[in-house]
C-alpha cells in the first residue's frame, strides 16, 4: 500500500519508517496543508447498477449469469433486481449451482428461483441453448472470480458470451476486484490443445485480472479468429 501527499509531492511506501511517516503529516498539517490524497473505495458493477435503480435494465428482457458471490452491501443481486421490479427473464448458473452449496464437478439440474427459471450450465450443458436465449435481449453476467484459471466462472463466461454473440445479444459484466490483485501474476501459460474446462484459455495460472478483462480479452481473441457478432 502506498499513499501521496499530494500538495508537496512526498512519497512514501510500505517500507518507509512509521515515525519519519507521521512527522511528515504532521509537519504539513502545521504548515496549513490543504489537503491529503486517497485512492477512492472500489465500488463494484453491481453497486453502480443498483446504485442506477437499474436504469439500463429497464424495458429489457434480460439473462442473469449469477451465483451466490452476487452481493450487493449484504442483499443478493437477485433480490435487488426483484425488488425494483426488474426481475430477469432467466438465470443461469455455473458450477456449484446458485447457492454455491454443490461439490466439485457435481453435474446440477435445471429449477426455478421466486417463481425465475434456473438454467444450470454444469450439467447436460456447459453452454447456453439457443432456445434459452429466446427473445433476450441482453445478458448480465455478475460472479466474484478468485483470480485463477482453473476456477470454472471464467469459462462459463467465456461460453455464454459465445452463445449470446450467436444470436447477436450484447452481454454485459459487472465487474468485481481480482482478490489476488492485479500485479500478481504467476504460473505457467497452458498452450497445448485441446483446453479443457478448468483451463480454457492461454493464460497464467494466476492471470491478474477481472471478470471485466477477462471479458474484453476473450473478445479480441475471438475476433481474431473470425467468430461472428462478437460485442
């Protein structure tokens, strides 16, 4: 951690000596400093569309990608949409189910949510179907990730916007801050082929990035490789 005092252009870091730190302050202060600089809190994509009334929702016939990480200051996403009247039209979910409560690789069926139908996508099916974007006009996806690239949220994002780009359906994330950081990157890239579901794309075991990044690097790549509608 760092911090700047911005208004005579001192520097310190976490190794500087906690005592020179507070005479430094101190003799700003003295002096009548104005003000000292902070870095802003994080909020995350969730808390801004919340924050929004979900205006960008509102007339739209909507997909949810979500699982229990979906929080919004304690009330799960879910439950905000519904109370502000802005309910999706589907839910699907990944590994773990929507409670998060399944085991690993333990295959999860379809069901409904307050009345919402629940599409598993770690079950028969790893990828949406056609039919269950039927008259979508847009999907939200909204999963905290850990930051690594055998957890399987990355890929299932990866496979929804594949099958959304099918049917030309734009496909917003709401983004959530990689736990690790994002200067820690560390491991070895998988380039054999074929991927598999917990390393789905070439990237280092610990990536340093967001869902939001991973997103926007899933979508140049695909548009290198000529996949249509891509968004």
């Amino acid at each position: 951690m760092s911090f700047q005092l911005s208004c005579c252009g001192f520097y310190w870091t976490k190794g500087t000596h906690v005592f020179r730190c507070v005479i430094a302050i101190t003799f700003l202060i003295f002096l009548g400093a104005p003000s000292l600089s902070f870095a802003a809190p994080v909020r995350t994509g969730a808390q801004i569309l919340a924050g929004e009334d979900f205006s960008p929702l509102r007339g739209k016939r909507f997909a949810l990608v979500t699982n229990h990480t979906a929080v919004v200051d304690g009330i799960h996403l879910m439950d905000l949409m519904i109370k502000a009247q802005v309910p999706p039209a589907v839910v699907f979910t990944p590994e773990h189910g929507l409670k998060g409560t399944a085991e690993d690789g333990i295959h999860i069926g379809n069901g409904t949510c307050d009345g919402i139908p629940v599409r598993s996508l770690y079950g028969s099916a790893k990828k949406p179907k056609q039919e269950d974007l039927k008259d979508i006009d847009l999907v939200v996806f909204d999963i905290q990730d850990v930051g690594v690239r055998f957890y399987t949220y990355i890929s299932t994002m990866g496979l929804v916007m594949e099958a959304a780009a099918e049917k030309g359906i734009p496909f917003m994330v709401l983004d959530r801050p990689n736990p690790l950081g994002g200067n820690y990157v560390a491991g070895f890239i998988r380039k054999e082929l074929p991927a598999t579901f917990t390393s789905f794309y070439p990237i280092p075991i610990a990536h340093g990035m967001t869902v939001g990044e991973m997103a926007l690097m899933i979508k140049e790549q695909a548009c290198c490789l000529g996949w249509p509608n891509w968004r």
